[in-house]
C-alpha cells in the first residue's frame, strides 16, 4: 500500500524559513513525479512546486525563488524548504504522487506565518 507523511510544518514569523518534507513508503519511489500542494482557507487547493523522477522542477509563480524542492531517491524522501514566508503562505501544505493510475496523499502539514 502507498503511503505519504508530511512533516515539519509549524509556526514562524513572516519572514522567516521552514523545512517541509515527505517520507513515502509503498512504491518504488525513483520512477515517480512528486509535488506539493497547499490548501489555505477560502482559497482553492494550489499546487506548489513539482519534481520528477529525473531532477527537472517547476514552481508556482508566486513562491518561486522563495520556495526551492529536492528530493532523495535512496531515502524515499522529497524536501521543500520554505524561505521569506509571507502570512499569505499560510496553508496546509500535502505531498502527493500518482501511481497505479491513482492519486496518492499525505495527511498533510500545517504551516502558519504571523505577520
């Protein structure tokens, strides 16, 4: 069965840097595209940042150049470091992949940056 946890969410100052990251079991991770999304209330289910199999990368346009994202094949691991948060990156932040013709996700992380 496939699993995704995220951890390191929390609460800093606008600002500030925090370190997300995906632990997942299940599938054979090295084949497969990640992302992350977040999800603020009121505000619709956005995708973040993407990386595949092979290295190549992609952010949303408003994180770019704040939020970078990394992965580690041999560790079953995917990292978002997340630098000069602003209130508004404020949101539950979740891993996800596909597979198996599936959508697979994590519980999901809270982050909260105080203005």
């Amino acid at each position: 069965q496939v699993y995704l946890k995220e951890s390191g969410g929390g609460l800093v100052q606008s600002g500030g840097s925090l370190r997300l990251s995906c632990a997942a079991s299940g599938i054979n991770f090295n084949i497969y595209t990640m992302a992350w999304y977040r999800k603020a209330p009121g505000k619709e289910r956005e995708l973040v940042a993407n990386i595949t199999s092979s290295g190549p990368k992609s952010y949303a346009e408003s994180v770019q150049c704040r939020l970078y994202v990394y992965r580690n094949n041999a560790r079953n691991t995917m990292t978002l470091q997340m630098n000069s948060l602003k209130p508004n990156d404020s949101a539950v932040y979740y891993c996800k992949t596909s597979a198996f013709g599936l959508d697979f996700w994590g519980p999901g992380a809270q982050v909260t940056v105080s203005g």
